[in-house]
C-alpha cells in the first residue's frame, strides 16, 4: 500500500475490513444524495404541507418500527447475505421510482411509498453492516477503523453527499436516483468481497421466537453496568439535543438572522468540525483514556446549548456549531466502540438495534417537546430546557462514564475467537 493508504487504512486492517470500508463509503454517498434529492421530489410533486412532512416522517420512523427486528434477523443470519440482499432492494426500488420518473407516470404517493421502502431496507443494511467491523478487525483496532467507518458517513452522507443530491436534482429530477442507484449497486459488489467469520449461532436459533431474541438483549443491556449506561445517556441527550434542533431552522432566521443558504452553511460548518475531528481522533485516543473523551463529550454538548442560547451573533454560534460537530464525530465513534467491545458478537445486532432505538425515541421525543417549548417560551426556550437537562445529567453521571470505556477490558472476546467462515 502506498503511504498515504497506509495511514488512511492500515493494513493490519485486513482485506476483509477495507472492503466492508469502500462499501460503506459508496451506499454513504448515494445515501447523502438522497438526503436532499427525496424531500426535493415530494415537494416536486405537492405543495400540501402534510405530504411534504411524511417524507421526513418516513426518514425517522422506520428505525423505531423495525429496528429490533433487524437486530435479531442480525444475530440469526449470515450477516453479509443481509446487506447485500437489504442493497439489493434498495436498488430494484431505485430503480422502479426511475422509471416511474422517465415514463411520467410517478404521482405523490408513490414516490411517499418509494422512500419509505428506501429507509425501510436501509434499516436493515446499517444495523448489520455496524456489526461487521468487531468481527474483522481486533479489539485494539475498533476505534481506528469506527473512525474511518465515521469519517465516510460525515464526508460523504453529510457534507458532500446532500449538495450533489441538490445539483443534479437542479439539473434533472431523476439524475440524483440514478446517482443513488449506481452507488447502491457499487457497494452490494464490494460487500460481496468481504468474508465474515461466524458469529456463534447456529440453526436451533432460527427455530427462537422474535420476542425471546429480543428479551434476551434487553436482558443483557440492563445487566451491563456499562451499555446500560451508555444507552441511557444516549436517549436522554437525544432527547435534549432533540428538543434544541427541532427549531434550528426558526432558530437561525429568528435569532441569528440567517437566511436559507446561511442555515445550510452551519450544517456545512459543522460538517467541517467533524473532519477535524476525524484528523485528530487517534490522536486523542493515544493520550486520552475513553472514559474522559466522553467526559469532556457531554461538557461540550452541554455547554453548546448554552452558548446557543444566549448568543444573537450569527459568528459566535458558526465556531460553537465547528466545535459541536467535532464533538459529534468524537462521542459517535467513542460510543460505537465501546458498545462493540462490550457486547458479544451473537448479540450486536440486537444491543445495536437497542442503541438505535434510544438514538430515535430519544429525538422523537425531544422534538415533540422543542415544538411546544418554542411554540409557547420563544425560540431559545427549546435551547434552555437543553442546557439545563444535559447539565443535570452529567451531574448524575459523572462518576460512571470511566467505568463505561472499561468495564469490558477483563472478559471480551477477540473478534477473531471463532475462525470458521460463513458460507456463501
């Protein structure tokens, strides 16, 4: 390898990982097209405010409806066949609402449906595909290699991808599926490459009712101090970080006096911060135990909020968002990793599924409670109920977070414990 790809993805990698890593990078691509390309032909194609909303409806809710079961079809299956057969729908879908698109034959509904099938299958494809990394790489390794997974899903899925989704919708409504589609199909051929080992379960576990599989997770999770934890915090700070961006757009035009272009520049800036982030993770990690990068995580979310809350100057907030979003890219990784080397390899999927649905019920409910805030306080109330939430909470979980990055060091298993294949 050449230096840079040396440094980039290290050979101690493997094959097997920077495979997984060139095909999270492509679906994160075509993922971040239709970030902008889907709530853009809806609005295409209506102009009545609740069609346009269940497309951001449809982004949100499948999670939290099929979250679980794709965790336990995860323990259960071979794990590389499900993200190439998830792919595979996303791209007959694609497809379909292309040719929908050429003929002029796509109403409304159809393309209501379209997405939600899309977010539906991606369900499915990212919970396995975050259980893959554990079992290709060694233990020590996971931080370096959910950084690289990370980098690709800010760059690319967030920084890079929407933009490109808006200009070749500019440019042709069906051009930015078409993208999409090539993208999908590009990354089911190089998932095909990777060689997973088996995770531990054998044929007696498909005979399990879905209701044990996830009882037994849920199990788990209450009895790991550590994961416990982790996923408490990780639905209450959704819920505040919920509560505070939900009136981000009213927030930047009220407030801050921006306009559409100034708004998509913060996400863009704090997109940015995420790369420094991303630079600077090894680093951190080299010099900084995990417990405390998590510490001083939430210090900076907290005090996010706070700094958003009473500043009008469109400046101060640009380097608080730069700040935020190398947080965001830091804490991301922190949490992945320490819930991977945590959890065993039969139950990531399930614990994964648990996370997801902290992340989501988290947000869900912290932007019902954000609407009202603003609705009834002004637009910084929703800023306020976050800084004095999270402060509370860090408060009451200040002496675990150590005790969260470690916990697991005595008994994990080795990703490459089990050394038998899956079978194609």
């Amino acid at each position: 390898m050449s230096r840079i790809g040396e440094a980039l993805v290290p050979a101690r990698l493997g094959s097997a990982y920077r495979w997984l890593l060139a095909s999270s990078w492509t679906t994160n691509l075509g993922d971040g097209i239709s970030i902008a390309a889907g709530p853009l032909l809806v609005a295409s194609l209506t102009d009545d405010p609740f069609l346009v909303s269940l497309a951001a409806l449809l982004r949100w809710a499948p999670p939290l409806v099929f979250g679980l079961y794709a965790g336990v079809l995860s323990d259960r299956l071979n794990r590389r066949r499900i993200v190439i057969t998830a792919d595979a729908v996303r791209a007959v879908v694609l497809a379909v609402l292309v040719t929908m698109m050429v003929t002029g034959g796509l109403t409304v509904v159809m393309a209501l449906v379209a997405l939600g099938l899309l977010t539906v299958s991606e369900v499915f494809a990212d919970n396995t595909s975050a259980t893959l990394a554990p079992m290709l790489v060694q233990r020590d390794d996971l931080a370096l290699a959910n950084s690289r997974l990370q980098t690709g899903f800010l760059t690319l899925n967030q920084l890079v991808g929407p933009p490109i989704g808006a200009a070749l919708f500019a440019a042709g409504v069906a051009w930015p599926f078409v993208a999409e589609t090539v993208l999908v199909v590009a990354g089911v051929t190089l998932v095909s490459r990777v060689a997973l080992p088996a995770h531990g379960r054998g044929p007696e576990d498909a005979r399990r009712s879905i209701r044990r599989d996830v009882a037994e997770a849920f199990r788990w999770t209450i009895h790991h101090a550590a994961v416990r934890t982790l996923s408490l915090t990780i639905l209450i700070f959704n819920v505040t970080f919920g509560a505070a961006w939900s009136v981000l757009v009213l927030y930047a035009q009220q407030r801050l006096g921006l306009g559409a272009i100034g708004f998509g520049l913060l996400t863009t800036i704090s997109a940015v911060g995420g790369l420094l982030g991303t630079a600077s993770y090894g680093w951190i990690t080299r010099r900084v135990s995990l417990g405390n990068v998590m510490r001083v995580g939430l210090i900076i979310e907290t005090l996010t909020h706070l700094g958003l809350a009473v500043t009008t100057s469109p400046f101060i907030a640009s380097a608080i968002f730069f700040i935020f979003g190398a947080h965001a890219f830091i804490w991301g990784t922190t949490s992945i990793t320490v819930r991977q080397r945590a959890v065993p390899t039969q139950l990531q999927g399930r614990v994964s599924s648990l996370n997801t649905i902290s992340v989501y019920g988290g947000l869900v409910v912290g932007s019902v409670l954000g609407g009202v805030l603003a609705t009834r306080f002004g637009v910084t109330a929703p800023f306020w109920f976050a800084f004095a939430g999270s402060a509370v909470f860090v408060v009451l979980l200040w002496g675990q977070l150590t005790r969260i990055a470690h916990a697991d060091e005595a008994d994990a298993p080795e990703p490459h414990a089990v050394a038998v294949a899956e079978a194609s």
